[in-house]
C-alpha cells in the first residue's frame, strides 16, 4: 500500500506534530500541518524537501518552523515505532588510497569529502535518536577515512562535547587501511580513546595479493609500520580479515601471524560478493576450525580476542543492526542502514532511511529492517528459518539483487562456520 495504514502500526501522528508545534510560537492549523506530515510519511519514498515548501507556502511557516515541525513529527514516529538509534557510521569521504581488488566500496569512490556541517547534523541525529540510552558509538568511516582527519577531529569533539551536555557517554572506532597511520594521528587516537581496525589480511604474501595501492604494489609494509606506530600508544591493537577463495588455505597461518606480530583481535570474514566454490568453503571451515581450536586452547586470552567464537550463534535471530539500532551517513547528509549497503548504490540509496535535515523519514523502509517480514518469509519458504537469520542484507543484494532475499552462499558459510566452532559436526561438508 502506498498511502494508507492499514499494514503498520502507525501512532496518531497529529499527536507528535501537535506535540513539537509547541516548541515553535504563534502556530495555527495544527491539525491540518500534522494531515499533510501524516500523508508525505505515509508515502514509499516521502519528499519532505517538497513538503516543507508545502508547508511554508500553505501555512506561512518560516522554512526553518517547517523544517523543525518535520523533524520533531519524524523524531516522535521513530521513539513510537523503533528502538533507539544507538550507533552512527559516518562517511567522512569517498575517497581512498588503496585499489583493493575485493573491496566492497568500489563503485562509490570519489574525491568528495563530508563538510563538517554535514557531520555536525549526523551527530545531532544520532544523540536525539538514542532516547534515554546512556550511550552511543560512533565510527569513523569511508573511503579510507585517515584522508579526512580535519573532520574526524570536529565530530570526535563535537560529539564528546554533546555527549557531556546530555549526561552520555560516548564511544568512538574507526575502520581504517592503516596506511596514513603516524605519530600525530595516533596520539590524536590515543588522546580520544578511538579504538582502531586495521583492515589486514594476514602475511604478507597474503595481504599483498589484494590489498594493493594505486599502482598495483602491495601494501603490507606500510600498514606494518602503522601497526608499530599504534602499538606504541595503544597495545590492544584490532584487525579486520577480509578471506578470498584463494586464501582460505592460509587462513590458520595468517592468524597466528598477525598475532605474533602484535595483532590481539581479530573479525574474519568470508568476501562476499564473489563466488566461492564448494572446495573452497570447506576448506575455509577446517582452516577456522583449526582457528578456533588454537584460541580455546590457549592459556589466557588476555592479550588474544576472536568475538565471533566467544558468541557462536545457535539459533535464528532475524535481522541485524542496520536501520534497527545504527545508521550510516553518507557525506551528503543522506541515511543508509549500514556503509555496505549504501556502497551498493551511492546514488540511489537502496532503502535510504532519510536524511540529516529532516531525521529517519523513510519510516516504511526501516519498519522491514527491523521486522525482518520479507526475509523471514523467504527463509521459510526456503525451509532455512530454524537455522538462519537471513544473513547480511548486503549480501543478499549482491547475490539476488534483493536485500530481503537470502543469499544461499550466506546461508551456506553460516552453517560451516558454526559446525567449525561448535565442535559439532565439524567435518561437514556441503552437498
């Protein structure tokens, strides 16, 4: 349906517009003002640009009484509606140092790189979505964010002062190729407590096979030289494995590796968005499994963490994050559930969720995000529910060209890895 509400559970919204109008003096026509607010929300894909000069011309508001009327009607569906917004993923620019082969953001680099005002809003958005939760995350993010440190500087410090103003507290990482790391940018780090994740992929022989510059040339020694830089102020040092088909092999070798060398955390991943074979992801599932069997035995974790083996999952639980409790900002100010599904298509946001300007608008589009109604009917129909969630709606896009549809390769690498980590079954292989 496209303008009724009869299929969501939608609040009265003459009640929160009629609600935020009292913060704007000398207002007449509520009721009507919340109609059309209710009507533009009520849409697929609202325009709120239009209706806030709807609003102005209809009503005589001031562009910025109607933008906040828009805002506050939003802000007070989504309390109503949805849980909290707790973590924010910013796009502080397009652009990137690296030409990774595999990597997932390739079709929306740029040079275009989020002004501080866009940032500014982001983190305004984030602390009135949060509602009374005593804490929000931020992620600094591109692109290769390191490449836009004047504005990693001015949301980490706008945000701590927010944070400070409202009683919260903030918490903040960043996802980076480490290869812009230096003394300055790591104290700045340090002096932040801005946990860091170092995107590598294990020895060198193995990061250099893809993660390679402009010119083609590997990369491994510079992020090394990164890595000794954070260690030297910040020990507990994070990376992030991203596994190709023909890596999986070295997958164990890497690991242990990079530990060697000072790395303590680890998130391994499969690559999504290209084809593995059926070879290949069994050997993929005994080289996690000797992963695993390394890290429970060790004497002590105290300088070791994998998370994925201390919170295996054992059963279906639908949906993830995105656009339920985290929101990425591109650097236009645009809202995407996550950065993955924004690097799907930069300029036509699939399921965009709204904008800085007037909050989470799309209030269809994040009502299937967190019900997860689609894809938990396509895993039944599938017969997958019981032991699926539905996988990364990323993923599921790259394979079906449909967010709500299971990728079958997702399901697939689910069930491995939980056979390799469970001690169960862990020599399955798939038919």
């Amino acid at each position: 349906m496209k303008n009724g509400s009869q299929d969501l559970p939608w609040p009265i919204i003459g009640e929160s517009s009629t609600s935020s109008s009292r913060h704007i003096s000398g207002i007449a026509h509520t009721g009507r003002i919340a109609s059309d607010i209710s009507n533009c929300l009520l849409q697929d894909n609202p325009d709120t640009d239009a209706l806030e000069v709807d609003l102005q011309s209809r009503y005589s508001l001031s562009p910025q009484d109607a933008s906040h009327l828009i805002y506050e009607a939003v802000l007070n569906l989504n309390q109503k509606l949805f849980p909290p917004i707790i973590s924010l993923e910013l796009i502080l620019t397009e652009g990137c140092n690296l030409a990774c082969t595999y990597c997932f953001e390739k079709e929306m680099l740029g040079h275009k790189k989020m002004p501080l005002e866009v940032a500014k809003s982001a983190v305004d958005l984030l602390f009135s979505y949060s509602g009374d939760r005593p804490s929000v995350t931020i992620t600094h993010f591109g692109g290769e964010p390191t490449l836009n440190f004047p504005a990693i500087q001015y949301a980490t410090e706008y945000a701590e002062d927010r944070a400070a103003e409202l009683g919260k507290s903030v918490n903040f990482n960043i996802t980076t190729n480490g290869v812009l790391l230096n003394e300055r940018i790591v104290g700045y780090f340090a002096d932040h407590k801005i946990d860091v994740l170092l995107s590598l992929d294990g020895s060198k022989t193995t990061h250099n096979k893809y993660r390679v510059d402009k010119r083609g040339q590997g990369t491994f020694d510079r992020v090394l030289k990164g890595l000794h830089t954070l260690k030297e102020q910040m020990p507990w040092i994070a990376a992030k494995l991203t596994v190709m088909p023909t890596n999986a092999s070295q997958l164990y070798e890497d690991v242990v590796h990079l530990h060697e060398i000072g790395v303590n955390e680890f998130l391994i991943g499969h690559a999504s968005g290209v084809k593995w074979g059926h070879d290949d992801m069994n050997i993929y599932s005994r080289q996690l499994r000797k992963v695993f069997e390394w890290y429970i035995n060790m004497e002590s974790h105290e300088t070791l963490r994998i998370p994925e083996f201390d919170d295996i999952e054992s059963g279906a639980s639908f949906g993830c994050r995105a656009g339920n409790s985290s929101m990425t900002v591109s650097i236009d100010g645009e809202i995407s559930p996550c950065a993955k599904i924004l690097a799907l298509d930069n300029k036509s946001l699939l399921s965009k969720l709204g904008d800085t300007r007037h909050g989470l608008t799309h209030l269809r589009n994040r009502m299937e995000l967190v019900s997860c109604k689609h894809v938990r009917s396509e895993c039944e129909i599938l017969g997958i529910a019981k032991d699926y969630h539905g996988g990364c709606f990323a993923e599921n896009y790259e394979d079906n060209r449909n967010l709500f549809s299971p990728s079958r390769q997702g399901y697939d690498f689910a069930v491995l890895t939980r056979a390799a980590c469970s001690g169960c079954n862990a020599g399955s292989k798939i038919d």
